[in-house]
C-alpha cells in the first residue's frame, strides 16, 4: 500500500473531510497557496514602489520575475524556519537566493512581516467571503421557492416545544428567509471595513516609505484590490472577530434551520426530513434508523464556528503596538471557521435542495390537533359575550382537564353554564378551523420574499476564481458545490 500519510486535522482526512469542508475552501489555506499569496503581496509592493521610484524599476520587475514559489527550494525554507523561527524570512531568503543579487536587495523593502501576512490574510478574507455570498444566495433562493410553494400549507406552531397556534410552512420558511438575508447584508457590509490592507511598518509610523508612505499605501492596495487601512491595525484586530462573529452568526442561523428540520423528522412529527437515498445507513445495529445526521452536522460545525467567534473577540486583547499572540490564534481560527463555513453551507445547500415535505403529516397533525391551536381564537369568539379574562379562565380550566382525562375539549365546553346559556356547540364547531386562524402568514410571506427579491436582484456577486497550482500550470479549481 506504499507509505501512509497520516492526517492530523479533520479537514485533511482523505475519508471524512467532507463532512467538515470543501476542497474548494482548503486551497485557499492550502501550504503553497498562503506563500504564494505572500509573494505576491510582496510583488505587488515591490511594483508599487517601482511606479512611485521608491526603487528601481529594474530591480522590481527582476525580483517580480522570480517570485513564483515553483522556483523555491522548499525544503531550503523549511530547514530554514527551525533554524531562524521566523515565519516569513525563510521565504524571503529563499526567493533571493534565485534572483539578481542587487535587485534581491529591494525585496520586503520598508515593509514589516506582519504587514504582508495581514494584508494576504485580507485577501484569503475575500476569497471566503466570496465563496460564502455565492453559496448563501443560492440558500436564500431556495428558501424563496420554498416559502413561496407551501404559503398556503397550514401547520402547526410550536413554542416551547409544546402546540402554540396555526400557521403555514411558507411563514415559518419565510422567517428562515428573512435571517438569512439580514446575514447577507451583513457581509456586503462587512467587505469595506474588513478587507484592508496592511502597510505600515514597523510600530506603524510609515517612517521607512519616508515621504511617499501614503501614496504607496493607496497604490499597493488598489494594486491588491483592497481598500487601504486609516491606520495601522497590527494590534487591532477588531476587522478579523468582525469576520469571525459574522461567520457565527451565518453558521447559526443554518444551524436552526437544520435543527428545525431535525425536529420535525422526530417519528411522532413526521413534517419534515432530510434527504435520503437506498443505500444511506442510520445504524449498524438498528437496521430501520433513518437518522437526521447531515442537519447534525451542520449543528456540530456551527458549534465550532462559534468557539472560535469566542477566540476572535479573545484576539481583540494585544499589548502595545504589536503582539503576535492574536495573530497566531487567527492562523487557526480564520482557517478553521473558513472551512467549516464552506462545509456547512455545502452540506445545507444539499438539504434544501432535497429537503422532503410530508404534506399527509402536516395535515394529520393539524387535525388532530385542531381544536387545542385555536383556543386563542375561541377565546376572543367567546369573550365578546362572556368577557375575554372570563373565556380565558374557562378555556384554561377544561383544556387542562381535557389533557388529564383524555376527553375531547368542545365536550368540556358544553358542560360549563357559561358556554352552554351563551353558545351553540356547532358555532364552536365552526371557530376551531385552523385554515381560518393562520392569521396573515400567507401575506407576510409574500411581503418577505418580495423584499429578498428586490435585494437579490441588486446583489452583485464576485466571479469564482480560478487558481492555479503554485508548483505548475495545473488549473486546480474545484467546484463549491
């Protein structure tokens, strides 16, 4: 069988890493990708510097030329980080030994190390944010259909676990909608203040960059595509929990959607169910199990996106003008939570798209529980005559006897003098419809998806990238879906 390559994190198992991310996500992070993308912020700062005659022209495109990690010694920058314990030196070293002598002396030229791995972690930031947007439109469509198809579809609200009042499935789909997209909006909002640059040196003064510091600042990062920073944020790292309790709040807004659905494949409900296929096993001893894991999981990852949401606000603690104890948590948790992110809105898109609606069981449950979800209608009906704290009373009192003795509530009612003098059991009859007591769930679902419309309509998503394998010319794009 060869050699066995152990994985020591969940996201690199070559048999379970599917349930925790995409490889689409893991490129981002991948080893040669990040020193790749450290190159070429250096390349691009090198080529701003040139445009502005801070150096050579010469030499930043020499050094531009080289910057390719395919041209590296790995092994080379890999003995070197044991040797120095210095996460970018060893890189930079390397990229010198293949260029020009003089124009290798204008690589990192004024620039501190923290200045290039927070404005590559910047753009990682985009590219998740990127992927994150297009999966969560595509939820928010599908939540749309969704809605819009069982509008009308009365069910049973629920409180405290226990039978509340009707309502339709489409209004209960439509709350899910309109978290959802509040969560989109707040990561249109979050891209200008989150994705910045980082060019200031060492304490933050610019004073290496001398008199062109801010005109470089704006150059490099238009160069980038990043917006540039007011200030030095190497200990303010506000924009990255910003980026972490957003993700947090997407995870668990899927989260209750997936443990609604969870609930309500309990067997006593039957409403609804994830998807299932011949062949999916719930159990290796309980053979008829049809258990609810991928709606699970989805709660498990935005368990752990939010441990991490926790570490990033940790983060916001740093002393002075520079530590690296918040940035070296943020090599773990924007990492981790990008990819649990990207395997929770994978595996959500699956479940929605697939999502099984037992409408016949909807229906039963609605029935048999007909009367009891409409005693808030019943009171006000009754209370016109007898008073509504009187009809409350009443109600309250033979429901709860109702529950206790097994007999049917409208046959409780009829025996109370106050009912019986005022009321026919058949105008009872008539006020325990559950389709006449949905309120306005078919309206307000509508008003929703109108509203998510119009914002999807205006929502520009970001093209997919594509990204070349740094050590050749392989394409090595994979799809998100």
């Amino acid at each position: 069988m060869g050699q066995c390559q152990f994985s020591g994190h969940i996201v690199d198992s070559r048999f379970y890493s599917r349930g925790y991310c995409t490889g689409e996500a893991r490129k981002i992070f991948c080893d040669l990708y990040r020193y790749q993308r450290w190159l070429d912020v250096e390349s691009a700062l090198a080529l701003s510097q040139a445009e502005l005659g801070i150096i050579p022209a010469r030499a930043a495109e020499a050094i531009t030329a080289r910057a390719r990690l395919e041209n590296l010694d790995l092994a080379a920058i890999e003995q070197g980080l044991r040797t120095t314990s210095h996460s970018l030196m060893p890189l930079l070293d390397a990229w010198r030994d293949v260029c020009d002598p003089e124009a290798g002396q204008f690589i990192h030229f004024g620039a501190t190390t923290q200045d290039i791995q927070d404005t590559a972690q910047s753009l990682e930031i985009r590219d998740v944010l990127d992927i994150v947007q297009r999966d969560l439109a595509a939820i928010i469509r599908r939540v749309m259909t969704l809605a819009d198809r069982y509008q009308d579809t009365v069910t049973i609200g629920r409180t405290h676990t226990q039978h509340a009042l009707p309502m339709t499935l489409g209004l209960k789909m439509a709350v899910w909608l309109d978290e959802l997209w509040r969560n989109q909006e707040r990561l249109t909002a979050m891209r200008q203040r989150v994705l910045v640059s980082q060019l200031f040196g060492g304490v933050g003064t610019m004073d290496a960059f001398g008199d062109r510091g801010f005109e470089l600042l704006e150059v490099f990062s238009r160069r980038l595509g990043l917006a540039p920073a007011h200030t030095a944020w190497h200990a303010a790292r506000d924009r990255i929990a910003e980026f972490l309790s957003t993700m947090a709040m997407i995870a668990g807004a899927l989260a209750r959607i997936a443990d609604e659905i969870r609930c309500l494949a309990r067997n006593e409900i039957g409403e609804l169910e994830e998807p299932f296929r011949m062949g999916k096993i719930g159990s290796s001893t309980m053979p008829h199990k049809r258990n609810p894991e991928m709606c699970e999981q989805v709660v498990v990852l935005a368990r752990l996106i939010n441990a991490n949401a926790g570490l990033g606000l940790e983060g916001l603690v740093s002393e002075h003008e520079r530590d690296y104890r918040s940035v070296r948590l943020e090599w773990v948790t924007v990492t981790d939570t990008s990819l649990f992110i990207s395997g929770q809105l994978a595996m959500m898109k699956d479940i929605l798209a697939n999502l099984i609606v037992h409408e016949d069981a909807i229906r039963r449950n609605v029935d048999r529980a007909a009367i009891m979800i409409c005693t808030e209608a019943l009171m006000f009906f009754l209370g016109r005559k007898i008073g509504k704290n009187t009809a409350h009373r009443i109600i309250y009192e033979t429901s709860m006897e109702a529950v206790e003795s097994d007999r049917p509530l409208i046959e409780l009612l009829m025996e109370q003098p106050e009912i019986g003098r005022h009321f026919q059991r058949s105008e009872l009859e008539q006020m325990i419809s559950p389709e006449n007591h949905a309120g306005k769930s078919a309206e307000l679902t509508r008003r929703t998806i109108g509203l998510v419309d119009r914002g999807l309509a205006q929502l520009s998503l970001p093209a997919d990238r594509e990204r070349t394998c740094p050590m050749n010319d392989t394409i090595c794009r994979v799809s998100g879906s």
